[in-house]
C-alpha cells in the first residue's frame, strides 16, 4: 500500500494525493496535525517532520519531497515507448482522447495517449456524471476515466501521465511531438484532445491560496478534507450544481455564489430544484467574490453585491471555482487555425483564405474533425463548436478514427 505524509493544507501533499487518487493508485494518507505518524514510517527510518511531504511505495523504497513527476516516475506511470512511429499519437486523455484510444486501438492502429496529469480530463473532476448514456444512477468521472483507461489498454493503446506536449513540428512526413521533458514522439497522425482548463477568480494573489483551501474540482479526496466546515462554491453552471450537492452531502453548509440573477439561466432544471430543496445550501445571487484572507492557506473570504453594493464576510476555508474554461492550445503551433477564444477550427469552419495562409497542401479540404494541418485532428472541448459534453466528446473521439483510417490510407497510396 502506498503511504503519503504530509500536511492537509501543503499544497504538493494534495498534487501527490490527487495524481495518485486520478491514477486510481489506494494509499493511505497521515497528516502530523491529527496524531502523531506511526515511529516504523518515519522515525525509524531517520525521517523528521520537517523532511515532509514523504511517499513511502514500499518496504524499501522512500520518497522525500518528491513531485508529482518523480512520483509517477517511481510507479512506473509515465513509460513511453522509445523510437517507432506510431500511427496516432493522442494529446489529453480526457473522455475524448480515451474514446479516440480505445477506438483507434481497437481498429488496429498504434496508439500512444497523453496527458499532462492523469487521465480524466474534466470529467475525472466530476463527482458524478448523471446523464452519460448507460449510468442510470450516475458515475464518477474517475471511476469513468479508469474503465475507460483499462479498456484502451486492453486493446493495446499506450496511455501515458503525467506527460506535457510541449510543441509539435512536422519532420519528414511526419509529426514529432516535443515533450515538456525534452523527449520527443513520433506519429502520422496525431489526435488534439486537450481540453479545456478552468478559469481562475480574477483576485490578485489567489494562486497562493490554490491546492490550500481553493479547489477546481469535487471529488472524495476534496470532499475528505471539509467534512462537516463551511465551503462556497462559485459559479452557476451545471458543474457547480453538481459540485455544490455533492459536497452539502459532507459539509455543514454550502454556500453557492454567482454573478447572474438566477441560477435558471445557466443551469439544468433538475439541479436547480436539488438546490433549492437542500437544506445545507444557500443560494446567493447576484454577488462576487472580491477577497481572499488567511495566512498560509484560506481562512475566509469576503463578497459583494452586485445590486446593493453591500459587503459581506465569511470563514470558509474551503472555495471551489466552477467558472467556466479555456482551451488548452498554448502547445499548438500558432499557424494552426483557432478562433478568437483560442478554439481549435476544424473541417468547414476553416475558410479557404485561413487553409491557405496555414499552408495546406493537400488537394482535398480538411475532414471534419481536421484541423488546418493535414492528419491533425481536434475533437471535444477544444474545438471550436464543440458541445462539451462527456458524450459528446466521446462520439468526435470515436467518429475522428475512421477519418484517421482513409487519410492514412490515403498517404500509403502515395
Ligand atoms: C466538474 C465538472 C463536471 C462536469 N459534469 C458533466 C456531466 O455531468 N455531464 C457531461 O456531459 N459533462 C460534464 N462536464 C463537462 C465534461 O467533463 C467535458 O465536456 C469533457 O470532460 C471534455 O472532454 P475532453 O476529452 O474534450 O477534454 P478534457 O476533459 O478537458 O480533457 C483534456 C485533457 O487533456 C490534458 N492536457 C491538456 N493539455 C495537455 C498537454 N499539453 N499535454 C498533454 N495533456 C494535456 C488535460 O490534462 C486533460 O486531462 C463536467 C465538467 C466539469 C469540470
């Protein structure tokens, strides 16, 4: 079993936990505030408090501060294969990259998927999933991402995290993917899954309070640390209605905070009326969050009306941000075709004019799902259009493989 020790509010203790806990990686978690750590994991292996955060894989084998990267590392989570060209390379293994993983797969092709963190993407930040095809009663998007993972890997698909893409440049007919690490991978085609990232509280300082008391996502681990405290939760859409029940469900009180007048207009009837049914929610319209205070990890915040300008002050130490994303692009060269937001265009929504000043040179038009780069393809949450959904994200991911099969096919008859 593994073993982290560290600090509820450290913030590389929660990096550790969450790499491991998206991983689906069980370990037991000690934290020095609750009680003192059993002697034989630290003191009798000459490791004091102050050494901390420690992971312990093993009868021998002891971590000291490590990042989330060397922890991967140790557990062998991040292994690439070295040299070959694959067929598709597959960047982000959220729902859409694993669909595209596990179809791929399954159809024959070589596949290498990536992601930065752990496979899961958004969903894996989902407490619940309740209207993916198939879960009637609901699933969580870790349990979702894991089967999913085990089913591309089954078909022989190498996923691979934590692993950046850095940049991607063509080579000799092909794609060769630079990665954050200075490693390099090479493929014919090459799959754009990565997603979208939440957007931060525009509060000066805020990073400091990240991973200590503020949260992008509601799952058991998060849930674990506000048993029974008061939490807010900002934001208005169906992810901050599912994050906001879910946690009532631990917490003593939610308090669920938004910019707009009602909840109805961004959110999903059925959420809205959970909402206003349960009795450890308070629902606050119209209101901002404006401050953050407390030293060394969140001791409360303070808000403001939008209609009274009046101020008001809480102790919460537990903030969640569902506001809304931004897409993953900043690896993507910047001749590729994107909207004003930074939106990935693919198939008819590239103009002719846009095709030629990204310098495509093919005869035919973009497929699709392809992006102003022939055999680059862009599906879910980071293309421009995209209905970001779980399933929606699932069917571009399995739909995209079959125009993978004719271009390729396409390039062998050349
Ligand atoms: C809290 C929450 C709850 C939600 N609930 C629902 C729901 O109930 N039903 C529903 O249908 N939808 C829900 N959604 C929306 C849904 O999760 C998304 O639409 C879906 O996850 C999009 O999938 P994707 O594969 O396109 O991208 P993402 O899920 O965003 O995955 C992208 C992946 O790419 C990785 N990545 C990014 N950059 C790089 C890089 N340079 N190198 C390698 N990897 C990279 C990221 O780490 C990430 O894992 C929810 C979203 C959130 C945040």
């Amino acid at each position: 079993m593994t073993i982290v020790i560290g600090a509820a509010l450290d913030r590389s203790v929660y990096a550790l936990r969450d790499l491991l806990a998206k991983h689906g990686v069980a370990h037991r978690w000690f934290d020095p505030a609750d009680g003192p750590v059993p002697a034989h994991l630290l003191a009798e292996r000459d490791i004091s408090e102050d050494q901390l955060p420690v992971v312990i894989l093993g009868a021998a084998d002891l971590l000291v501060q490590p990042t989330p990267e060397q922890l991967a590392a140790a557990l062998g989570l991040d292994l690439l294969p070295d040299g070959s060209t694959a067929d598709v390379i597959v960047v982000g293994s959220g729902p859409g990259g694993l669909a595209a993983a596990v179809y791929a797969a399954s159809e024959g092709l070589t596949v290498i998927a990536l992601d930065a963190l752990a496979p899961g993407g958004q969903a894996g930040t989902s407490s619940k999933i309740e209207n993916y095809l198939g879960f009637p009663t609901g699933i969580s998007g870790n349990e979702l991402a894991r089967r999913a993972t085990v089913q591309a890997q089954k078909f022989g698909a190498r996923i691979a995290a934590p692993v950046r893409a850095a940049s991607i440049v063509r080579d000799e007919g092909v794609y060769c993917l630079h990665l954050a690490d200075g490693r390099k991978l090479r493929s014919r085609a090459v799959v754009v899954a990565s997603g979208a990232q939440y957007q931060r509280l525009p509060i000066e300082g805020i990073e400091a309070y990240e991973g200590r008391g503020i949260y992008y996502g509601a799952t058991p681990m998060e849930a674990q640390l506000c048993g029974n405290a008061e939490v807010t939760v900002v934001g208005s859409g169906n992810s901050a209605g599912q994050g906001a029940i879910y946690l009532a469900s631990v917490a003593k009180k939610v308090y669920v905070i938004f910019r707009r007048k009602s909840l109805r207009e961004t959110m999903s009837e059925y959420l809205v009326r959970r909402l206003e049914d349960h009795p450890n929610i308070e629902i606050i319209p119209s209101t901002d969050v404006i401050a953050l205070h407390g030293e060394g990890g969140l001791a409360g915040l303070t808000y403001r009306s939008r209609e009274t300008g009046e101020e008001g002050h809480c102790d919460c130490r537990f903030l969640f941000l569902f506001l809304g994303a931004n897409p993953n692009t900043g690896w993507l060269p910047k001749e590729m075709v994107c909207d004003e937001r930074g939106f990935v265009k693919t198939g008819a929504d590239i103009a002719p004019v846009e095709l030629v000043k990204a310098g495509w040179s093919l005869d035919r038009m973009p497929s699709r799902y392809e992006t102003s780069w022939p055999r680059i393809y862009a599906i879910g949450d980071v293309r421009k259009g995209s209905v970001k959904r779980v399933a929606s994200s699932v069917g571009e991911g399995s739909v995209v493989v079959s125009d993978i099969h004719q271009a390729l096919a396409e390039v062998a008859a050349t």
